[in-house]
C-alpha cells in the first residue's frame, strides 16, 4: 500500500522502496531525465520525482504524464541536493492511471483567478489555494471537537428541519412536499395542514434552541452542522448554506460564556498554527500579508472587555468619520468593530450588554430594561466571529419578549417549558465556521473557503 506523501517526506533516505500515488502537479524534460512533483492532497509540499530515461524500469505512456494525470510510482527513496526539498523519488516503475489531456485539462497554467476556480469547484482543490484552505479547514473541524470534548461537552445533532425560526429574521427556505403547480389554500392562504408536517417548516438557520434542551438535561453541549438563510445577498460575505458551531451551557452566566468563548478561540487558533504550519506560510505570503502572525498575536492576547455603551461612546469621540453613522441604539457595523479592536484596545475585545432592540428575543434582560446579557468577541482585520449572550431563564419575561418580536407564542411552547421545569440560568454562543475559516487564511470571498458554495442563483456542484 502507498504511503502518503505527507509521510514520505519525513522518512529518512536509505533508498528504501516506496510507493507514491497522486496526481502530476508539474512536469519538467531534460536530456535523459524527467522530473515530476506529485502530489495527493495531504501536504502542502509535493514530492519530487526522478526518471532518468537511461535507468532500469518500466516508463511505458511516460508522454501521457501530463499536468493533472493521476499515477501510481515506484522507487527508491534517496537524498534530494535541492534547497527546498530533503528527498526525493528515483523511479524504477511509473503507471499512468488515468489521463488529463493537456489539450482540455483547464488547470495548465500556475495561477488562475479565483473567479475562474468557482466555475470548476470539482477541479478547484488540486490547486494550491484551495488545497492549502481544505487541509486548514479540516484541522480547524478537528480542533473544535476536541476542544469540546476535552471540556466534557456532549455532541448533539440538531433538527436540519425546524418548524421554529431561531432568530427572528424570517429569511428561511421552505421545507414542502406540496404541488408547487397547485398548492392547496384556505381562507386564500396556504393550506400547510396538507403538508408532510401537517404545518409550515422550513431549513434552520441554527441548531441553538434545541441545543438549549439537551443544555438543561446534559449541562454543557454544543452543534457543529449545515445551517441555511435565504437571504438575497449577492456579496462575498454571504453564504446560504455555512456551518455553525453552537455550545450551550447550564448553570453559567455570561462572564462563564465570555471565559469559554476566549479560551476556544484561542485553542482553535493555536491548533491551526501548530498543524498547518506550510499552509499558513502560503496564505501569510501570497493571500494576506502577515496573517499568521496576526493570528499568533490573538492567540497572545488577554481579550478586553467594554460596555456596548462605552464603544458607542469611544467611536462618537473618535478622531475619523465613518460610512455608518454610530449612536445609542445602532447595530455596530465591521468598520466600527475594527476601529475598537484595531486602534482603540490594539487586539481582541469582547463587547457586553447590547439594547434589548436589535438583538434576539432570547438573550436574558438587564435590569435596566434597555440592556440584554449579549456578548460579541471582536478581533482585529474582521471584527465580530462570535456572538453570544446569557439566555432568559424566566418564563414570564422570555414570553414578552417573543410578543414583542411579533412573534407566536404557540410556535415556542416547548421553548417556553423548558423555564416552567427546572430553569437554571444559561448561556451560550455560536461561531460562523466559513467566517472563522475566511478570517484564518485570509481569503478575501467567502465562497472560497466551502467546498461547495451555495449563493444566489448558484448551486452548480
């Protein structure tokens, strides 16, 4: 069996026989020799390997290793003289399994725009770019189980499928198994008794409320899974299908959430440096200058802590002007949360106690009937990556407020007992994964960090 390349790489030369198995990433002829670097997607770096054409051994189809053909090579694995690499293959059998004719393969040149790669999302990861993002992608996966885990929290699968509309919004796809051609009405209104769910339901945008459930039952839990929003921006910021990270815990309150929240952060983060170090020199040089070192300096960090009041007021008092206008009340907008984290605390903050207005009908009330026990954690070149808040544990102050968003008190029943039997205060936070992922390697779209984005009018792969 052959090993993977990520492993050859480490193992000492003594002209052992090994096998590689990957695709052609270049090819380059001499006289008597030809050189290939292979690649299989499980390190940044690619092996080199050596045909001399005099040697014994079988290089039949040799033409056909072309940029993009996959092949299986024997050899002997030998001390390399070159800078960049420690050793390298000296072919004694090279197979072509199968071809990419140099004619259509579309991945020919060194560099293409990543508009370009969107449009063949099925060839795009055997680009560096996008194999560097993947391998990022899936330690970050890794790390945030195993932060969890080693805290003791238990991994729950929330319903994909919600009649509950977390949030608010109302942008959410519809779940139906009713004839689009002819749905059926009553009272001029669509009849969902008829439906498969015998009501309206819909894609979740976030596993948080049913995670509350098992949160008072097991104590301290978290989601990580596919969450959706039909929301009509056409912009690099927005995906319509992302995964959330979602832990929920008992018996804390919102000064045990912003301690969990920094300490995941930077456990995350640290787990990234200290797992893809080649992938984050690329993204360092070639994608945003100086990433990874912006991200070992949060990772350094003792996070900061300010009043939502207090950041409205060092942002009216700042010595600028901004495109969004600030005040008492105003959603703070990125450039104003780059402008605290940036210039103002020089690193990560995390923003307390937002009006009750323009946050969620969950979040647990202040006493002073203005405030909710909500928390933002702000960090430098993006602002917000994690938003949280201590959850209303009484029952008669959560149902006002789902009146006051306009919202059915029906549809939250269960909601709502959950404060009826046994209530303890709770609280938790939710961490956009594409988002963390953007902020990481510095790409600039965030189609460009999920395998397969799902944006206004598209959904091709």
């Amino acid at each position: 069996m052959a090993s993977r390349i990520r492993n050859i790489l480490t193992m000492e030369p003594t002209e052992q026989t090994v096998t590689v198995e990957g695709w052609v990433k270049t090819k380059r002829d001499s006289k008597n020799l030809t050189f290939l670097e292979i690649t299989d997607g499980s390190s940044f770096r690619g092996i080199q390997v050596i045909v001399d054409h005099d040697a014994e051994g079988t290089f039949d189809h040799l033409d056909a290793a072309t940029t993009g053909s996959s092949v299986r090579i024997k050899g002997k694995l030998v001390a390399s003289p070159g800078k960049n690499q420690s050793v390298e293959v000296q072919a004694t059998q090279v197979d072509i399994i199968g071809e990419a004719p140099a004619d259509s393969y579309p991945l020919q040149k060194k560099r293409h725009s990543f508009e370009f790669l969107r449009e063949i999302a099925h060839l795009r990861p055997r680009t560096n770019t996008f194999g560097a993002v993947t391998r990022v992608r899936n330690a970050l996966s890794f790390a945030i189980h195993r932060f969890f885990q080693e805290q003791g929290f238990m991994y729950i699968h929330t319903p994909i499928i919600s009649a509950s509309d977390c949030e608010g919004a109302g942008e959410m796809f519809q779940v139906t198994t009713l004839p689009m051609e002819k749905l059926p009405t009553q009272d001029g209104a669509v009849d969902y008794s008829r439906d498969f769910f015998g009501k309206q339901a819909s894609l979740t945008v976030s596993g948080q409320l049913e995670a509350e459930i098992y949160a008072l039952a097991m104590r301290d839990v978290y989601t990580f899974g596919p969450t959706f929003r039909a929301e009509n921006s056409n912009t690099s910021r927005h995906l319509a299908e992302f995964w959330m990270i979602e832990p929920e815990m008992a018996f804390c309150t919102l000064e045990g959430d912003m301690e969990l929240a920094e300490e995941f952060i930077k456990y995350i983060l640290k787990y990234v440096l200290d797992h893809c170090p080649e992938d984050m020199d690329f993204f360092s040089k070639w994608i945003e200058k100086g990433v990874k070192e912006s991200i070992q300096q949060v990772v350094d960090s003792k996070f900061q802590h300010v009043t939502y009041s207090k950041a409205v007021e060092l942002l009216e008092k700042a010595d600028r002007s901004f495109e969004y206008p600030i005040g008492w009340g105003e959603d703070l907008q990125s450039e104003h949360e780059r402008y605290l984290t940036e210039e103002v605390f020089k690193g990560p903050v995390i923003v307390t106690d937002y009006p009750k207005e323009i946050k969620a009908f969950y979040m647990k009330l202040n006493e002073d009937n203005k405030t909710v026990r909500a928390m933002d954690v702000l960090v430098p070149r993006l602002g917000e990556i994690i938003g949280g808040s201590e959850r209303e544990d009484h029952y008669d102050t959560l149902l006002k407020r789902i009146e006051e968003m306009n919202l059915n008190p029906e549809d939250y029943w269960w909601y709502l007992d959950l404060r009826r039997y046994g209530s303890v205060p709770h609280s938790g936070f939710g961490l956009g994964f594409e988002r963390l992922v953007q902020y990481v390697t510095g790409m600039h779209n965030i189609r460009d960090v999920i395998p397969f984005p799902r944006t206004v009018k598209n959904a091709e792969f």
